[in-house]
C-alpha cells in the first residue's frame, strides 16, 4: 500500500508538472511520437514481409537442397540430376524450378485497347511444384506433370497478387491465351492466395509460373532462330563479291555460332519434402551419398573434393534476407536512438531550472532514490504518451510505407502482438535511459550551490 501511495504521489505531482510546462513536454512527446511511429511502422513492414507464413503445409518437412562446390558456393542442379534424384530417392519426393525467374513482357487480346502489361517474373518449376508443397488453386487449376512435358500445351498459373492487380480478380481469365516473351501460353489457375514460392530472392515479385520443360523448349527455339538468322546473314555476305575487313570477321563469327550452337544453360534449384516419419539428418545423408555419387560418374579432377549437401529450411531467412532487414531497420534504430538523446536533453534542460526544488526536497528530507524515483516517473509517463501517439501514427504510416516500397498486396502490415510489444520495450528503454541522464545530474550532494 505504501508503494502504491508513493507511485500515486510521484504521477499526480508529474502532471502538475507537465501542466506547468506545455513546451517541453509537447516536444518530447512529439520527437517520441515521430520516432517510435517511424520505427514501429518499419517494423511491422519487416516483420509482415520477413515472418509471414509462406503458404506451404507442413513447412517444418520442406527444405532447399544446397549443393555447395569446392569453395563452398551454391551451385545449381541439372535437370538429368533432378530426373535421376527423383527415381532413386526414398526420403523424399523432389521437385525443381529455375535457378533464377526471368522477367517477361505480359500481354493478352485486350493489349491493343489498354496497353501492354508491366515486366513481369515468372518462374518455370516442374509439374510437381504445386502438389508437393501441398499449394492449392484459388480458382481453375495448378500445373500438373502431364503440363511438363514436351509437346504439352503451354499451360500458365498466375499469382493471387498479380491476378487481383492486373484483372482485379475476373475469373474470366481462364483459358485466355496471354503471351510472355512473345511465347503463346493458356492460363489454367490461379495459385492460392498468400503463397511464397520458397528460395526467390528476386526484386521483382513471381507473377506467374510456367512448366519447367517448356523453359527448356523455348530457350531451344530461341537458339535454333538466332542460328536461322546467322544463316539468312551469311548468305547475304556470300552473295557478295568482294568483303571488307569487318565483314569477314563478322562472317568469321556467324560461322562458328551455327557450327557451334550456344548450349542451353540447364540451372535449377531443388526442394524436397520429407516421407512421413523421415529425419532432416536421414534425408541429408541419402542426398549427399547421391551428390558424391554424380561427382564421381562425372569424373572430377585431382584434389576435388566431393559436393557438401546442405538441407535448409525455408522458413529460415538467407543472407539477402538479414542483409535488407539491417539496412531497412538502422535508420530506424538511429531514429530512435536520436529522440531519446533529444528527450534526455529536454529533461536535462528541465531539471537545469529545478535545481532549487530538487534541492529544497533533499534538505527536507528526501533521499537521492526517492527524488531519482520521481525524475524516472516523470521521463516513464512522457514515454508512454509519446509511444501511445506513436503507434497510433505507426497505424497510418505502415500501409502508406509499404505502398511505397510496392509490397505485394495480400501483405497484412497491421501490427501483430510482437510489434506492440517491442514498441513497448523501445519506449520503455529510451524513457528509463533519459530519466537516468536527468537523474544523474540531480544526484549532487552540494545542497548549499543548489539552494
């Protein structure tokens, strides 16, 4: 009861005080209110973005296979590996998507009257893609192993965000024919909303996604028409008599590149799900004896030691993930961290005119803990009127930010129990920590200067 009757004392003699200085205490609780919005609001951006469930059921069973080299750099799987992995695996089933999603021209019959679509990312990933990690459609279907397949129909699936933003949401999309890098395909579905394809790293969001076999064909048509079209230049410089220097050498080039087609990089990254009642440790020991065994047939060279297989989860965050995190968050800590060095400097100003109370207080009796315990009651209440201001404009800054950084819209930014709880704790620490500055200087015991 006493403690209780000391804090009371301690909080109605602090409003009297801030009654008597507006000034001051307006503009702590502003700098605080600016800064915790600020930081809060970047937060909860890095948070929703960072944190947010991908979509995949069962994630704790899914994992990148990272295939390190020699120098313990990711390297990428072929596609005759992902082939053979699949048929002698018994830990895992497998499924493969390109190492990187290319970025596309998108466009559909109604192009002529409303323009061509934004660049977009898709990404080719094998017929099993979908049903492995457990994804289902919001609407129509998901590619299938029948899709990957040489000679299938072209069959495309569009991302929940990409589909609500560019045709908001009209199921009439399916079975449109679209183009994407001048390559007919047929929208089958739309994949469920708030799916994050595992291991993208790209800056541009995966709009849609496309069989893996039909990224190999087309790369295969585009290298058979640049070598048409070597041909149909050369003919034109044999027609010529005479050749200049430049354009033997241009001859020179154009006759090597249709004897030696360019050949079609074959670069995939692999996911696997573990069996029912399979261990991570189990998985990863079938994996690698399967690594060390293709290092082997391939013949590598003297000294080479065999590739390190490595199982990551892929809820876990990679380096440019906690790389974009630091650079995202440090302005905001400098933020915060300038607000309270100015609030300390308010208080401490504050304090400069009350050196004659405080004194008074101590030569009647108060001891240094009792009036610290006043000057940290003070800095705590201003604290937590400028967090409380700060999070309310943290509400109306977050979805202004992440329209500006252009997250994807199925991003729910409202701030979730951890975020609260750490603007708590910010608010907390830079109000005890300023309280403390101002306490410190008030701790004299010169009392005669001080009256």
């Amino acid at each position: 009861a006493r403690i209780l009757s000391g804090f009371t004392t301690d909080v109605v003699f602090a409003g009297r005080l801030f009654k008597r200085q507006p000034g001051i205490v307006g503009m702590t609780v502003t700098g605080l209110a600016v800064a915790i919005g600020v930081s809060t609001a970047v937060l909860t951006l890095v948070n929703a973005a960072a944190f947010r469930a991908s979509g995949i059921k069962d994630e704790d069973r899914v994992f990148r296979v990272l295939l390190a080299d020699e120098g313990m750099r990711e390297t990428p799987w072929s596609y005759p590996d992902y082939q053979e992995i699949c048929r002698r695996a018994t830990s895992v089933d497998v499924v493969a998507s390109a190492w990187g999603a290319g970025e596309a021209s998108f466009r559909d019959r109604d192009d002529v009257h409303r323009g061509t679509l934004p660049r977009i990312s898709v990404m080719p990933v094998t017929g099993n893609y979908f049903p492995v990690l457990g994804i289902h459609a919001a609407v129509g279907r998901l590619l299938t192993p029948e899709d990957d397949t040489p000679g299938a129909p072209r069959a495309l699936v569009l991302a929940y965000v990409f589909w609500q933003e560019q045709f908001g949401g009209d199921t009439s999309i399916l079975g449109r024919t679209v183009w994407v890098a001048d390559s007919a395909f047929t929208v089958v579905g739309v994949a469920a909303r708030g799916f994050e394809p595992p291991g993208h790293g790209g800056a541009i969001p995966i709009s849609a996604w496309m069989p893996l076999a039909v990224n190999v064909e087309t790369a295969r048509e585009a290298r058979d028409s640049q070598v048409r079209i070597a041909k149909s230049e050369m003919a034109v410089l044999a027609r010529k008599v005479r050749l200049s220097p430049a354009e033997k050498a241009r001859l020179d080039v154009l006759t090597a590149e249709v004897a030696t087609p360019r050949p079609i990089v074959d670069q995939n990254r692999l996911l696997v799900r573990t069996k029912p009642g399979v261990a991570r440790d189990q998985a990863e020991a079938e994996l690698t004896s399967f690594a060390a065994a293709l290092a082997a047939r391939r013949g590598p060279s003297a000294g080479e030691r065999p590739p390190i297989v490595r199982l990551q989860s892929v809820g876990a965050l990679d380096t440019s993930d906690l790389w974009l995190i630091g650079l995202v968050t440090t302005p905001a800590i400098l933020l915060v961290v300038l607000a309270g060095a100015n609030v300390a400097n308010l208080l401490l100003a504050s304090a400069a005119g009350r050196w004659r109370e405080i004194g008074t207080r101590r030569a009647l009796g108060a001891s240094r803990a009792r009036v610290t315990r006043q000057l940290l009651t003070e800095s705590v209440l201003l604290g937590c009127l400028g967090g409380a201001a700060g999070l309310v404009l943290s509400l109306w800054l977050a979805p202004g930010l992440a329209a500006l950084v252009h997250l994807p819209a199925d991003i729910d930014v409202s701030p979730n129990l951890a975020v609260y709880l750490c603007a708590t704790a910010v608010t907390l620490v830079v109000a005890t920590a300023a309280g403390m500055a101002s306490a410190r200087h008030s701790g004299r015991d010169d009392l005669t200067s001080e009256l």
